[in-house]
C-alpha cells in the first residue's frame, strides 16, 4: 500500500479535489478540517464521489498527527494560524506540502494580484513556522480545484514543486503523480515558491479571459523526471 | 507582405534568436544594435543563418524608428538607457513588445533570482518611460534564446503576453504566431509581467535542473485564442 497522506482544509475546494484524485489513485486519505463535523460532511462527499475511498475524517490537528505526508490546502488568510495551532502536532520527518498561495484576495484585493510575504513566499513562512525537522514542499499552485474535483476532466498537465531536500520532493512527486494525468516538476529550491505561488494568480487571469481551467505544462524535460536512484538529498 | 518589425538588442542572445525566426517566417527585420559595426555584423550572422531572410541592420535609435513594431531584447541593466536614448524617436501609434526580465544576475546575483521594480515589473517601467500613445506589450520571457536560434530546434511552447490593449496584443500576437510552433496566450493587463517575467528565473532554474532548454504550454485553453472578430480594445 502506498503512504496514506493527510490533508489539513481538506473540505475546501483544493483539498477536497485532491483528497478525491488522491482516494481514486488507491491513496488512503485523512480529511482534516477545524470543525468535526466539517470533517464528517467532507468524507461524505468524498464517499460519494469515490465511493471505493478511503477515506477518514478528523479534525485537523489530528489529521496533521496522523501521516508522515501533510498538505496544506488553507486559504493564505488561515495559514498562519493553522501552522501555529498545529506547532506541537507535528514531529521531525514529515513532509508538509503547502499549497498556500498569498492572493490579494485575502485582504479584499484582487484574484489576479499577490501579496508579498515577509518571507518571500507561503512556503517559505510554513518552513518557518513548523518544527525543525519537518520539510516543507510547495506545490499544487496551477491545478484548478474544479479540475481535480471532477473525475471526469482528464487532467494533462504538471504540478511544480520546490523544496530544499530532493528526497522529500521525490516523495512528494510519487504522491502526485499517481493520480492520472499529472506529473511533477523539480522546480529547485523552496525558494522558488516566489515565483510558482505567483502562478495561480496568472492561471486566474488566463482562466476569466478564456472561460477555462488552465494548467501548466513544461516542454522540453526528459521523460523520467524523477529517477528511483537519484541522490536522498541535492 | 506582412508589416515589418524592429528588433533593439538583436545582436544579443533572445533578439538575434527571435530576428533569425521572424527571418525565416518572411518577415522583414531591421536588427538594431548600439554600434552601426555590431548591427552588421548581426547582419551577417543572420544571413549565414536564414540566406533568403529580408534583413538590415541599424543602430537602435533608427531601427527603433523604422517600424510600427519594436521589439526590446536588450538585458535589464541597459532597458532604462536604451529607453531613455529612445524617448525622442518612440511615437505614437507604436507598439513596444518588451522581453526584458529584472534577473537578479544584472547587478551580480542569481539568474534564478529577480529584483524588484519600483514599477512592478519591468514593462511598466518600459510603459512609464515610453512617450504617450506608445504602448508596452510584454512578451518572450520564456522561450529559450538557444531554442529560437537554432532553427531545426522544433520549437512547441506558449508565449504569455500581457498589455493594457488588446487590439495590440492581438498585432504582437500576429507577429509571435507566425513562427512555428510559439503560440500566443493573453495573460491579462499589463501588470501581469510581474508574474510572467518572473518565469524567466523560474525556467532557468528548471534548465539548471533538468538540462534541457523548457518552455512552458498552458492547458485547457479554446483553440482559436486571437478570433479576427475580438474587439479592437479591451
């Protein structure tokens, strides 16, 4: 059985997509949310949806507690407050995927805008926040939540990823590319959430002017991206 | 004959790459460079490269002067010179495709890297320092300079543009589309260039990686982008 993974906002719109793919491509999921009773209502709409899930629902302190592999799939409003409250829950050797992107819309701007963040990017303020020894990974910034949440919309597209230790993006990577129709690129360091976070804001520009759900595609990479003998850290 | 276009800094990397593939199109280039002896001897190379391409060569000042479509292919560190060298000679009814990207590598840091502009981004500051009724269309930020030089490279990748008109995207589009294989995408407003110039150091960093020379595509977009039919202004 592959690593079953948690997700913290599991019964936003992102979250919820990704924990319906992630259920569908065999993953069992823990569906974190701040209320229980969200957390139920979230599992019984991944039941519907992938009626042969697995699917589990707990608040999210619990779910942060419960794998090694945690995404974050918060507005950029709570991630701060969600990252504080989960401080004592998580434990050396996790994996944190922020998904966080810092839109204006957080403070009542635009959708098509960003704020800057003092430390340069979401990720960057969650590898900040957690306790040492947890990594954090950024990805899932260009997928559209209506996208991943439709099962029938054949997703062809790729998840760019940054993150400092190669070994937790390639675990990463094996998290996402199992669902069908994505495919991670190694985008370099955390750092580079500066730049990847910006995207979901261009996907939204590109998506009110073409009525879609952009994606992002890389051209020009090899086939295998993430070989199983790669070094455990860059 | 399709109208002619003036390439400012086409002796450098991206200009003479685009100048050689707009050649090679049928289009008439005015290669534009600070000495009168590096315009021709870009001349040259370009010839040698494309032998039935419709070329000549100009210092920029009067290339910048010789068409209704100027392409800006010159490094960070000389936009605002050269802008400033161009102010008199720039008049209304142009249309500046800018590719200028704020890497950090202008004043000795990182090309996976960029430096804030005052403006935004270094189309607005190109919007700012142009005369009035000139108009900034940002383009060309993530297509490799090799890529385009070498013409067997079969090129299959977007190109995001940004700018306040529409009616001009649509004529830059014209321009770009016409080279095999780039496709013009609308990202927005002109202020989306602070997200699409960003993917410059972002490519770089996936090139770094994967050592390759990536483009990038988006997904889920309607097949006819640039309907004759748009309206002249957005």
């Amino acid at each position: 059985m592959p690593e079953p993974v948690s997700i913290i906002g599991a019964s936003g719109a992102l979250g919820f997509g990704l924990a319906a793919r992630l259920a569908h491509a065999g993953r069992e999921v823990v569906i974190g949310s701040r209320e229980p009773e969200r957390a139920e209502q979230a599992v019984a709409r991944a039941r519907a949806a992938v009626p042969d899930g697995a699917f589990r629902g707990a608040v999210n302190a619990e779910a942060a507690g419960a794998c090694e592999l945690v995404v974050l799939c918060v507005p950029f409003r709570n991630q701060s407050e969600t990252l504080h409250n989960l401080r004592d829950v998580l434990r050396p050797g996790q994996v944190v995927v922020d998904a966080t992107v810092p839109l204006a819309a957080a403070v009542g701007g635009k959708a098509t805008r960003t704020l800057g963040v003092w430390q340069g990017s979401a990720a960057q303020q969650a590898q900040e926040m957690v306790p040492a020894g947890v990594s954090v990974v950024s990805a899932l910034h260009t997928v559209s939540a209506q996208a991943l949440r439709d099962l029938d919309h054949e997703l062809d597209e790729d998840v760019l990823i940054a993150g400092d230790r190669r070994a937790d993006k390639a675990r990463v990577a094996a998290l996402i590319d199992s669902i069908d129709g994505l495919r991670c690129v190694d985008c370099g360091r955390l750092e580079m959430a500066r730049l990847t976070e910006q995207l979901t804001a261009l996907m939204i520009s590109i998506n009110v002017r073409h009525k879609t759900h952009a994606g992002v595609k890389i051209t020009g990479l090899p086939s295998e991206l993430w070989p199983a003998a790669a070094p455990a850290a860059r």
